[in-house]
C-alpha cells in the first residue's frame, strides 16, 4: 500500500529539549494508525510537526506526494491533512452551526451546505444543539464539534489527538462509535488516544512511542499481543 502520509526521520524540539528524535511513520489510504505510548512520550508533539504547528529540527514529512516539511499550517490543511486538537478547541461563544461551518470557510458555500447537512446526519446530537453556544455543550458534545468541523473541511486524512481525554465512559464509547464508523466509510486517520486498549481494538497499524523514539510497531494486532505492550499499556 502507498503510504498518503510518510514520516521519516522526523527530530522536533522544544528549545533545546528533543521531545521526538527521528521517528519514521506511515499511514495508507484508508487506513486508522494510532500512536501511543505513556504521557509525555512524544505523541500530541508528534501531530504537531506533521501540521506544520511546531516547525521540524530534522527529518521529512511527505503527503500525498508533497514535502510539506516546515510548511505553515494553512497551506497544510489547504492540501487535506487536518488536525483534531487535544481538549478540542473549539470557539467557545459561537454556536454549534458557525463552528462547523468555519471548518468550511475554504468550502464553496453549496458544498459547504452538502458537508455540514453530512456532518449533522453523522452526529444527530450536534442538530439538536445548531444554535447552542457551543461552550455550554458537554466534552463529550464539544469532541463531536472539533470532529464535525473538521469533517467538513473534506480532510484526504484526520488527526485526532486523545478524543477520549475527559470523557465519561458512556460519552467515550459513543466517539469510538463514531470513529469506527469513519473507518467503515474508508477514511484516514491518524489516532492519539491515551486508551490504549480503544485504539489497538480499532486500528489497523500501531505504533507504540516511548520518550520520542519508536519502540515497536507493526499490525494493530499483534502489538496488542506483545507481553511489553500489555505490561505496560493494557494491564497484562
């Protein structure tokens, strides 16, 4: 399988602090790849470089064809990779509507109209709130807004960044519902989730990162089997 994102040898600092030292990473079309491993090890860091939100120290990353290394953010999300950020982000006293439809502000507005009344089908409990402010909606409601607005920006690959940080375990079954339902329909995404257990069980390829380093990767599957990986992420 060609791989729509490549990451090879990517170094990203923080001053003189290395927070991820040369990592190499694939995610094909259509595929869900998550990235785990501890607190701290590198993962939301890691989605930063590739979105061009923390500029790279070394190393390429290669989409669709494009080396889009130290590329500024706009012009990454113009080409289709768009993240989902941690603790959401969403704009707090705009309502659920004018939130999604900024994920649609590069959309001609006839498809953006075709997205939004897509993303509304896909997440009924954000119809039944349009007009809400979207900072009285729960963590739960307020993950199904970052998601639904990047949806509609039509992203050729999604980064989602812990979609389950916060949530109640009700609230995280129905993301992971969600999430699922995206892969059915052959979407690409790249998963951080703190769940270890929730994103092998999901995921096609995985890998495990450790203090900024690679540690082992391979089918979702057989990570979830390895004694390490239990041990540590899975209570085995």
């Amino acid at each position: 399988m060609t791989a729509l994102l490549s990451i090879q040898g990517l170094e990203l600092a923080y001053g003189k602090i290395a927070a991820v030292k040369g990592i190499d990473l694939e995610v094909g079309e259509g595929q869900v790849v998550c990235l785990i491993g501890a607190n701290g090890s590198g993962k939301t860091t890691t989605l930063r470089g590739i979105s061009g939100l923390l500029k790279p120290r070394g190393g390429r990353v290669v989409f669709a064809g494009t080396d889009i290394t130290g590329m500024a953010p706009h012009r990454i999300a113009r080409l289709g990779l768009v993240q989902v950020p941690e603790g959401r982000q969403i704009f707090a006293t705009m309502t659920v509507a004018e939130n999604l439809r900024m994920g649609g502000y590069l959309v001609e507005d006839g498809e953006r109209q075709r997205r939004l009344d897509e993303v509304l089908e896909l997440f009924p409990r954000l119809a039944e709130r349009k007009t809400q402010t979207a900072g009285l909606l729960s963590g739960g409601e307020q993950q199904m807004l970052a998601m639904g607005r990047a949806m509609i920006a039509g992203p050729r690959i999604v980064l989602l960044d812990e979609p389950s940080m916060g949530l109640s375990p009700i609230m995280v079954e129905q993301i992971f519902a969600i999430i699922e339902l995206l892969k059915r329909q052959g979407k690409t995404i790249l998963l951080v989730e703190q769940n270890a257990q929730l994103a092998l069980d999901i995921a096609d390829h995985a890998y495990v990162l450790e203090t900024g380093r690679i540690r082992l990767s391979g089918p979702a599957a057989e990570v979830a089997g390895d004694a390490a990986v239990l041990h540590a992420y899975l209570g085995g």
